[in-house]
C-alpha cells in the first residue's frame, strides 16, 4: 500500500511538473521535447498539452508516439488521442482519417463506438455549402450510416440521425440549384429551335431525378413547379414539328401540379399554362 501510495505521488509530481512546463509556452523546450526520443515522456506531455487545450502541439507529438505505441497498452488510447486533438484543431480530414484507421484497428476497442460516430463529425464538419462539391457530404453520410449499422443501440443515435437529415437536405439543395439555374439560362447555351439540347430540358431531368432520390423532401413543391414550369416554356419555344405534343406534357404536368398541391400559390399559373396550352393543343386537333 506504501508503495501504490509513492507511485501515486510520483505521477502526480510529474503532472504538475508537465503542466508547469507546458504552461509557459516556450517554444525552444517545446522543440526540445518533440526532438525527445523518450516516448513515455513525449507522450505524458501530449496528454498534458490536451488537456490544456493546446490541441497543436499535442497532435504533433502524438504523431510519432502513435508509431512506437504500437501493440502497447497505450496504442488505442494516443491514436484516438490523436484524433480528437485533430477533430479539436479543425484539421477534420486528417482527423476522419485518423478514427478511421483507429475503428478499422480496433473494431472492438475501447473507443470504437466514439471514433465510429466521430470519423462522421469530422465529414460534417468539412462539409461545404450546397452551391460547392458535396463529396465530404456524401462521405459523412455514409458514416453516420454506418455507425448506426454497428452501433443501433448507442447514445448517439439520435445525433447521427439528426446529421444524416441535414445533410441529406443539403444534397437536396444543391440539386434544385443546379436545376433552378437550368431553368434560369432558358434557351442560352442550347438554342431550342436548332435541334440541340436545351437548358430547360435539364432543369427538367435534375429536378426529376432529385424527386426520384428524394421523394419525401421538403423541397418536392418546389421541383415540381420548376418542372411545370420548364415543360411549358420548352412547348413553347419549340420547334413546330415538337409544339404540339411539348404543349400536351406541359398541360398534363400542370394538372398533376394542381393535384398533389392544390394549396400551393402556383395553382393561378398552373390554371393559366393549362389554358395557353389547351389553345395550341385544340387547334392542332
């Protein structure tokens, strides 16, 4: 017992001194140390420089103590470390790579479950605006979907799934931007009376495809007004060989508008594209 007693005394010695040290913030003992090949000693101090908050330098040393910690008790412990001082210094794809390497080393480890949902968070976190290329936003939500899949019953759950919405929101956005942009070029770039592809075909094909992947979203009104929208102006600036039979499909996706949202405020378009329609499509008859 006396001896446990002088073990205890000795380690809490050596962390005040380490939080002493740390807390003057001298930069040449900083380099001294991480020059160190004492790795039990690099690694005290890392842990120190964490809880700290000097995310930095912790990641730093924890870098070459991941190496030497190998098979050791200590392994799982600094690589998650590790993570969390990168997730914590913002550098979140080096930090999703590390709790993807600790999760694939360590499936049952200690802190399987935490790097699991974390590897996600660190996707979330990089994830940019809907206008930007959303591969960090598929790759989060695949993630959190996978994290539900080993982890059903855990704590963060809820949080995961509450992510996976979102960001399933942004995808969604980002597909009624292209498709709404379409819709604003109109004919420019794709002359419609030259045979070629329009941009109103294109707005089209996206908002239906989004649809498509997304049948339940928010944004379903929205796609479907761009949609009805984009068929009558396509009827309309037809050439004549295609007028007649762009007006009958503009007409129908009016009246298919009309039906899933009779509430919406586009109903008094929708009845006024059905009109114009109908006068093309009679006097064709």
């Amino acid at each position: 017992m006396h001896v446990n007693f002088i073990r205890s005394m000795k380690k809490t010695i050596i962390a005040l001194l380490f939080a002493a040290f740390l807390m003057s913030g001298c930069a040449n003992e900083f380099n001294r140390l991480y020059k160190s090949q004492d790795m039990a000693y690099k690694y005290e101090a890392a842990k120190q420089y964490f809880a700290l908050g000097k995310y930095q330098q912790a990641a730093t040393l924890l870098q070459d103590v991941v190496t030497s910690q190998k098979g050791r008790n200590n392994a799982q412990e600094s690589l998650y470390m590790l993570g969390m001082a990168l997730y914590n210094n913002k550098d979140y794809e080096a930090a999703s790579a590390t709790f993807k390497k600790y999760f694939s080393s360590y499936p049952k480890g200690y802190f399987a479950e935490q790097a699991s949902f974390n590897i996600g968070e660190s996707l979330y976190e990089s994830a940019p605006e809907p206008r930007l290329d959303q591969t960090p936003t598929i790759g989060a939500i695949t993630a959190y979907q996978n994290f539900m899949d080993y982890f059903p019953d855990s704590r963060y759950r809820e949080m995961a799934q509450q992510r996976l919405f979102e960001l399933q929101d942004r995808l969604v956005m980002k597909e009624f931007l292209s498709a709404q942009l379409y819709y604003n070029l109109g004919g420019y770039f794709g002359n419609i009376n030259n045979g070629t592809e329009s941009n109103y075909e294109s707005c089209i094909i996206t908002a239906q495809n989004a649809l498509k992947s997304y049948p339940y979203s928010p944004m379903r009104e929205r796609f479907s007004e761009l949609i009805m929208k984009s068929k009558y102006y396509l009827a309309k600036n037809s050439s004549e060989e295609k007028k007649v039979e762009r007006y009958r499909d503009a007409e129908d996706e009016c009246y298919a508008f009309i039906n899933e949202f009779p509430e919406s405020k586009q109903v008094t378009l929708a009845t006024e594209y059905i009109a114009k329609c109908k006068k093309y499509t009679r006097g064709a008859e």
